[in-house]
C-alpha cells in the first residue's frame, strides 16, 4: 500500500463515519445533528439541554456537512500532489511526499501505518 492509498483509504473512512453519523437513541430513535449541534435535542418524550458546552461546539464545529467538504479537499489534495514514480527526484516529488506525509500524521495511531511515512 503506498502513502497515498493509505490516505485515500482513510478519508474514504472519515467520509463514511460523516454520512451516517446521525445520532442514535438507545430505541433506535435518531436525532438531528444540528439539534444535537444546538444544544437541544427532543427525544419526542423528552427534552435534552446540553447548554453551551465544549461538546456542544465541538458538534457544532464537526458537523458531518463540514467533514465531507474537508474529506473532498483532502481527496484533491492527494490527487493533485499524488508523485508520479516516472517523475525526476528534482522536479517536486519530494515536496509531494512531504505533503502526504503531512496529511497522513493524524492517522498515526492506524495499524497500518508506517514509520517510513512520519516526516
């Protein structure tokens, strides 16, 4: 697996979290995102306040809506700086590695990551 399949693997797995992130009740009831980014979420048989809490902006800020628009952006990104094997060492490749490798260092803790990869 080279570093930009990894990396394509695991956008495509943020990406899938994202879509179907939707918040689920113990009954199978869903809620809203953004009633949950809100603060407030009605159960239908209860009212939930979260207030203004660290969770709730960390919500607000994670919707899923924002998640895919940075998992595209990383999937250009990977796409646009992707190195071609064919191209001169002199002529940017090791910028593009340097890039991936940097897109890759929040994936770290992924089993299959490799050391070779940390910049």
């Amino acid at each position: 697996m080279t570093l930009a399949e990894f990396l394509l693997a695991r956008i495509a797995e943020d990406e899938s979290v994202a879509r179907n992130s939707a918040l689920h009740f113990d009954d199978g009831r869903r809620a809203n995102w953004l009633e949950a980014a809100s603060g407030v979420l009605d159960t239908g048989d209860e009212l939930w306040t979260l207030g203004d809490s660290a969770i709730s902006r960390h919500a607000e800020r994670f919707d899923p809506a924002r998640v895919l628009a940075e998992c595209e952006a990383k999937r250009r990104i990977v796409e646009l700086v992707r190195p071609d094997p064919s191209m001169p060492v002199d002529s940017g490749r090791f910028v593009s590695a340097g890039v991936l490798m940097l897109l890759a260092l929040p994936y770290a803790d992924h089993p299959d990551y490799r050391d070779e990869w940390r910049p």
